[in-house]
C-alpha cells in the first residue's frame, strides 16, 4: 500500500508539503497526530486521525500517537471562536489515560519493525521552567509569522490570551522533540491543524538544519454542510458507555444517502477494488451498504459481539414478528440499550410486592394510558401485551416472577407503542 495514493483515491489528502510523497515512498518512516485529552472519550470525528494513522502503518510506516499532556492544559485556538474553558489536571489526566486504552484497540502495537507507540507530550515540558521555554522554544518564531496563521488571525477580533496564543509553539516544538528522540518526520492531521503543523516543520528546519514533512486530511462535514460526528443527540463518543454500540450502529444506517461515499472511503479497511465492485452492485441499494459499513465499523470499535446485540436489539424494536421468547433471549446489556431507545418508566420494588393488576401498572404506577377508563378499553381492544404476551383480562396480575432479569417488563398499546418498565 502507498500511503499518500491510498489517501488520495479515499479523497483524504487536503494538503502535504513539498517532497513528502517521495520521502515516504524511500522506505519506512515514523510519523505522527496529535490528540489532546480533553474530553471523558475520544468521539467518531478524532478517529478520522486515528485511519490516518492505521493507513498510515498498513503502508509500512511507523505510527506515534502522541497525547497531548500538555498541551490538553493549554487549549488549541484552532477551528475555535472564542477561549477554551480549561479543564483541571485531574480530570485531563484522568481523560488521558481512557484514551490511550481506547487506541490501543485500532493499532498495531505489540508485533513489526513498525509497531506503534504511544508518547506523552508533558514529558517534553515538565522539566522546563518559562524561562528555558522563552529562549529555547519562544525565539524560534517571530510574532509577525505566529500571526500569519488562521488559528491566530481568525481570532484576533473576539479576542485571544497568550495562553492559546502560545498553542502553536508547543505544537511546533512537540515535532522538533519527535523528531529528535524518535527520528519522527512526518506529523499529520486535519486541515485546520495546517498552520501549527507547518510551524513545526519551520522549528526543525530552524533549530535542527533538518527537513520533516507534513500531510493533512481535509475537515469532514456531512453534505448537509453539518459537522460530521455528531447526531441530534450529541456527540458520537467511542465509548460504549457514552454512545452505545447500538446507538453507533444506528448513526451510520441514518446517515445520508449522498455522505455515504464518503462516510465508506473515509473508515472501511476494505480495498478500492472492493468499495468499487459493493458500491457497483448496490448502485440502486444504498441501504444495504450502510448496513456493510455499519457492520464493519461496530465490529472494529466494539466487538463481534456488541454488533450481534445491535442486531437483536434493532430486530427486538423494528420486527413484528419478534416474539416473547425472543425478548427472552435478551440479555440484560440488551435491554438496557432497548430502555435507552423506546419511553420508560421506573416503578418501585415494594409497588408490585410480588404480583400488580395491570390497570394498576398501566394507569397508576405508569402512564402508559392516562386512566383506568383508558386502560380497560386498550385491554378489551387487545392493545396491550406484556413481555410479548397478550392481556385479555382487565383483572389480570403481573408477577414479579415475570420481571426479565429481575428488572424488566416490556409493555406495549398496540403495534407501534412499546415501553420498558424497570422495577428500582
């Protein structure tokens, strides 16, 4: 594999400097992105940069992935309006630490000549003082070309602190210490990280005689002009505790039928042959190369087995035809994602006191129905079922023994109506 043709037919070269596709076609050369830790997870959008890297090491080069320790205590000005709100060093480390777990699952680094690696940024400044930062690091770039950069100029009307103003400095002397202490020559990342990258390459070319090179990926937003990752519920976090596998499986089923050529080129592993003979053989059936690409990628962030609850969940929700010993066959992480998809409602343990009447549990612990009145008609109707199972009887109780798990019951009024009630 070529890395920069590999980028280049997946549409995700926006920039490189001059000679950085001969460079890495020399041989094996160590590259690196940066990631500052300033959130609880790392979301969908920082794993464009962490394809980057994978591409990058399936080409046969060697991958860093640098954290930014430091630099996570400062606040990048790039892509941003307005100052940062700074997090505490408990909390950034606390992140940090997450995070290095999280990419340890999308590289390779354990086997090969180019296996990754994992550095710390706040290893390079915590034992300088601002002294030997203002004449070792602050002298390399004058201010004029420190302003000639759009993460600063962007800024200069709503205001900027010399905190963040400070950013490309670290930034530009990350690379010179990579490039000293592990031969790094290449740092890649989005296109709005051109400005600090570049400045990086100048504090080598400066302080180090030496050349490095840069790439970057240009900023993916959705065709509706939106910016990728999130969903109308937030952020898309790769943290199953965050976004769950279902709900991540879910984002790239509802994805656009115009991003999907893009979304595919972006994070499937496979081929170009293989995105063009699927993209070929489904050219009337975009639905069905989501679900290739959902599938793909809730394997590779999750597991094999997240994905095949995703599939009993979607089947659970969306089949008629799902019957109670289906729902049976849920496990309690399963219905726990069912609760976070359809209405609930939580009952006390000491309200069913080993058996409820239904209208009790429909109208009076719940409002599944607003009244009793309600709640007979829907039973005479033959609109309520519980656990699958169909009420016929206004009198019928509900046993505790029927609770799924010891917690659940699955009512639903009606065909599209459904409700998990947990008992607390």
């Amino acid at each position: 594999m070529n890395f920069i043709e590999e980028l280049e037919w997946r549409g995700m070269l926006h920039d490189a400097t001059p000679g950085t596709k001969e460079a890495l076609n020399e041989g094996m050369m160590t590259g690196y992105i940066g990631f500052d830790p300033t959130a609880p997870s790392m979301t969908i959008g920082n794993y464009v940069q962490i394809m980057l890297l994978k591409l990058f090491q399936l080409s046969g080069h060697k991958p860093i992935v640098l954290m930014g320790g430091a630099t996570g205590r400062i606040g990048d000005p790039s892509g941003k309006d307005q100052e940062r709100q700074l997090k505490s060093y408990e909390e950034l480390d606390s992140n940090l630490e997450f995070q290095k777990k999280q990419v340890a699952k999308f590289l390779e680094f354990e086997e090969g000549e180019n296996k990754a690696e994992i550095v710390n940024n706040l290893d390079f400044y915590k034992n300088m003082n601002v002294l030997d930062f203002l004449r070792d690091v602050g002298k390399t770039l004058t201010v004029n070309y420190m302003m000639s950069k759009d993460s600063v100029k962007n800024r200069l009307e709503t205001g900027l602190s010399f905190t963040e103003f400070s950013y490309q400095l670290l930034q530009a002397y990350d690379f010179q210490c990579l490039y000293n202490d592990y031969d790094c020559k290449v740092q890649m990342g989005g296109s709005d990280q051109w400005g600090n990258i570049t400045s990086g390459t100048e504090f080598i070319r400066r302080n180090l005689g030496a050349k490095a090179f840069a790439a970057t990926t240009p900023l993916l937003t959705k065709s509706d002009g939106k910016k990728f990752g999130k969903s109308e519920q937030g952020n898309i976090w790769l943290d199953p505790k965050m976004t769950s596998p279902y709900q991540f499986y879910q984002f790239w089923i509802n994805a656009d039928d115009a991003d999907l050529p893009t979304f595919t080129r972006y994070f499937t592993l496979k081929s170009k042959e293989e995105v063009e003979q699927l993209e070929k053989e489904y050219a009337e059936d975009p639905q069905t190369l989501k679900r290739i690409l959902a599938e793909e990628l809730t394997v590779r962030i999750h597991s094999r087995e997240d994905y095949e609850s995703v599939l009993k969940v979607t089947e659970l929700l969306f089949n008629k035809k799902a019957n109670a010993d289906f729902l049976k066959s849920l496990s309690e992480t399963e219905l726990e994602t069912v609760g976070g998809e359809i209405p609930g409602f939580k009952v006390n343990k000491a309200d069913i006191d080993g058996e409820i009447n239904i209208i009790d549990l429909l109208a009076g612990k719940t409002s599944i129905v607003n009244s009793n009145g309600d709640a007979r008609r829907a039973i005479k109707g033959n609109a309520i079922s519980v656990n699958k199972e169909k009420i016929s009887s206004h009198e019928a109780m509900i046993n505790a023994s029927e609770l799924l798990h010891g917690r659940f019951l699955m009512v639903e009024n009606g065909k599209k109506n459904k409700f998990l009630v947990e008992v607390v």
